[in-house]
C-alpha cells in the first residue's frame, strides 16, 4: 500500500545565545514531519504490515529532510528522536507501527550509524495538536548533555483519518550543559550506551 502524504513541514530551531552567554557556535535541532492518511482509520486491523512499510520508507524521507535542514552530512548529526500524534479516527498501535519495527533502520543507515536507542513519543490528538519529540545521543545513551526535547506542532495536522510523523535531528546537545556524565568526546558507541 502507497503512503499518501498530505503535507510536509520541515522546523529549523537555531540558538545562538543563552542565559544572556553566546555559544562556542551556534545548536541547530531539525523537526521533519509528514502528515498521512491513516489506511486503517476508523477500523481494527489485525495486520499493521503496511503500516510498518510506510515507517521504513518515511524514516528514509524524513531523515534525508531533516539532514537537509540542518546544513551538515548526516554522520554530522549528533542526537535523534521520533515521534507521532494519531488523529482521532486511527489507534495508539497505528502510531506505534510506523515508529517502532522498520523507522529505525534507513535514519541510521542516513547518518552512518547510530546504536543507540532513538527515544520515541506517541499520543492521540487533532489538529494543532503539540508532541514533545524526546531527544539523545545517537551512539550512546547515556550523554547527559544531550537529553533533550523539541515541541513539534502542524496547525492542520492530524484530521481526524491522518498520523503526523515526526523525526528530529540535531547538531549538538542543549546549550549550557554543565550536569557532569559521558562526554561526545568519551563515547565508544559501540553497544549504544556508552
């Protein structure tokens, strides 16, 4: 089954300076979104195979959009998240479906690697409707510095037989961090811990 796309919206947050200090250089955070009909609104399907299929080949889109955005090659990219709002005709599982088995895979294979575990978000809403897409390090999960979120939001998104898809990539981790933990410069990213 096609996935039908009714909209994408690309958001470039940029920081320069923070608590009144500028920054060494400047935190750029990309959130790629794709707004889609939900080929299972309103029904039960046993069977989410197609939507699975859709998450694989989106995650592919989404990455190659938000890559983009930011500016940089994507083994450049240092933190990752994804996250979906199901409108109100489809399920929690329909969301699940596109973020969990296949998303993974072709984000990872656009950033040249990327072990660690990419935290996800889901909820049911309607147009408008704001998620927080949770952010961390793409080799290694415990950069503390990189423990983050951004809010992501379409006006007209979801009706109510769509699910925005959102992933979000960044170049660095939030501003000031100053909380002591792993360092990018200690991480082996080798199991996606550490």
């Amino acid at each position: 089954m096609a996935t039908v796309i009714r909209k994408l919206v690309v958001l470039l947050d940029e920081t320069r300076r923070e608590m009144g200090r500028d920054l060494p250089r400047p935190i750029r955070r990309a959130v790629a979104c794709a707004v889609i009909e939900n080929p299972f609104a309103g029904r039960y399907q046993e069977d989410l195979s197609d939507l699975i299929a859709q998450g694989e080949a989106l995650g592919a889109l989404l990455a190659e959009r938000a890559i983009a955005a930011l500016g940089i090659p994507g083994e450049q990219v240092e933190s990752f998240g994804k996250a979906a709002i199901v409108g109100e005709a489809g399920e929690l599982e329909h969301a699940a479906a596109l973020l969990h088995p296949k998303m993974g895979a072709p984000v990872r294979a656009a950033l040249g690697r990327g072990p660690a575990l990419i935290p996800s978000a889901k909820k049911a809403g309607g147009p408008g409707t704001p998620i927080d897409v949770p952010l961390g390090h793409k080799d290694a999960a415990f950069v503390r510095s990189h423990f983050d979120a951004i809010e992501a939001r379409v006006p007209d998104a979801p009706r109510a037989r769509e699910i925005l898809l959102c992933l979000a990539l960044t170049d660095g981790g939030r501003p000031l961090p100053r909380i002591g933990g792993l360092t990018t410069a200690e991480v082996v990213g080798t199991d996606g811990l550490r």
